[in-house]
C-alpha cells in the first residue's frame, strides 16, 4: 500500500472536484467541499494550508470515502 503523499491544500482540493465534490463556501484557510449521491451526501473540510498534515489528510480521506489509491489516480 502506497504512504499518504506530502501534498498541500489546494491540490486535495482540486483532487476532490475531480472526484466530484463541488465547493461550499470558504471561511478562513479552510475550505467546504460536498459530494451528493443519491441519498447519500460526503462532506469534508480541507485547510489551505502549503503542506497537509498526514492525519489531516487521512481524515479528509475517511469522510470523502476515497480510498488512498482513487485519491492517488486524481493527483
């Protein structure tokens, strides 16, 4: 299994929309993403930050409900 990349805010969140979350709104650094399927709604908050802590991003992760190879596939 591949390790969590060293990776910033911005790119998680271009990765995100590219796995089709959209953006809600931003308040600070921190930025609002959703994603609706169906029934089924996934959100997730990505900080703006230059580099993204690996448990922040493991946590962004878990609510997006990506798994780190499909997240690795949209970098």
């Amino acid at each position: 299994m591949p390790k969590l990349p060293s990776i910033s805010g911005e790119r998680t969140v271009k990765a995100l929309k590219r796995a089709g979350f959209r953006e809600l709104r931003q308040k600070g650094s921190h930025v609002s993403l959703e994603k609706r399927a169906g029934d089924q709604v996934r959100k997730t908050v990505v900080p703006m930050h230059s580099e993204l802590a690996k448990g922040t991003l493991s946590d962004i992760l878990k609510q997006s409900g990506l798994t780190l190879e499909e997240f690795l596939e949209l970098l």
